[in-house]
C-alpha cells in the first residue's frame, strides 16, 4: 500500500516505513527522519548512470549479479534512508526484497556527482558515511566534472580506503573481477551530450 505524504511532507518526521510507502510521485530521501529533496540531476548525469548500469548489467547478469537503476528506497540506518544511481548485488551476496524497503546492502553502490556543492558534498561525505555504516563494502563514485572515477573498499574497521582511481583508459573496478570500463569512452560520451548543450 503506498501512502501520501502529509501536505506539508517536507519537514515532517517519517519512519524508514512511511517514507518507503510513499506515493512514487513523492520524491526525496530522509534524513534524520525528514523527508528532503534529491539532487537536481541533469542529462549527462543520466547519460552516464544509463552508461554504467548497461557495462556493468552485461557483465553481471552472466554471472547471476543484479544490477538495478535509482529509486529503490535503502533503509541504510534506522533515520536514513538513500536511493543510490546505481546498485549491484553479486551471485551468492544476500539478496535484496523484490518490492519495498531495502535493508539489505548491495556489494556496490554507485554515485554520480552532481555538478552543484550541496550534492556533490551529499555524494562525497554524507553518503560516504552512511554507505559505510549501511555495511556496503564498495562504493564507486563517478565524477563527469572531475573526470574521476574513484572505488572506494569497506576495511575491517567499517571505514573506506581507496581501492583504485582512474581518470582515463580501461579500468576493472573491484570487486567485479573481468569488467573493463573504458573512461576514455565514458567522458567522450559526456563531451558529445555537452556539446549539444
């Protein structure tokens, strides 16, 4: 059953299962119990989220690996809940629920930056933390702008390290053993969308 939110849903306190119920119309994520609104993406942001889930689908879904695009509604603590650009979840990983709220983590969560500060602060340290306490052991965060794509490799201590970065050529981002992702195509991609800006 889906509910509305209440007309002043901004800024009222949700459970993780009332923001989970929430009519699809009604976007945004919570924090702190507060539903706030999602970041303004654009169409290269798109543009590249679509690029990515199709390189990593067609390596993953071989191998039995789920790979899935944003709005599915993370539970990722019990006041936050996040809708990554991406995720997958690997052949023998546990597995997500087919519909509602996901309490489950996936191996990778995928973040393309934003252009504006506020989202790019959201991708590069809110979300960083949270991924990190949810329990997701890769977090891959794509940057247009910067041209980086950085993967970042939960340690024995819950926090990330850097498992690799790369601006350019091929790359084969753990955990994800035989996927090349070829930057160099990537970014020729955003430099064609930009270009018909």
């Amino acid at each position: 059953m889906q509910t509305r939110a209440p007309d002043s849903a901004a800024g009222a306190q949700l459970t993780l299962q009332q923001w989970a119920s929430l009519a699809p119309e009604i976007s945004g994520e919570l924090i702190h119990g507060e539903l706030v609104e999602e970041e303004l993406a654009d169409y290269v942001h798109d543009v590249v989220v679509g690029w990515l889930i199709t390189m990593v689908g067609a390596w993953a879904l071989p191998r039995r690996g789920l790979v899935a695009a944003s709005d599915a509604k993370f539970g990722v603590s019990e006041t936050h809940g996040r809708k990554p650009d991406a995720t997958l979840y690997l052949k023998g990983e546990p597995r997500p629920p087919g519909r509602g709220l996901i309490t489950v983590p996936p191996t990778v969560a995928i973040e393309v930056v934003s252009p504006t500060p506020r989202d790019a602060r959201r991708d590069r340290v809110d979300k960083l933390r949270e991924y990190a306490t949810f329990g997701v052991r890769y977090y891959w965060i794509v940057d247009p702008q910067l041209r980086s794509f950085e993967v970042l490799e939960l340690d024995d201590d819950g926090r990330y390290v850097h498992a690799r970065t790369a601006t350019d050529g091929a790359v084969e981002p753990p955990p994800c053993e035989g996927l090349s992702l070829d930057l160099d195509a990537l970014w020729s991609l955003v430099d064609d969308v930009l270009a018909e800006a």
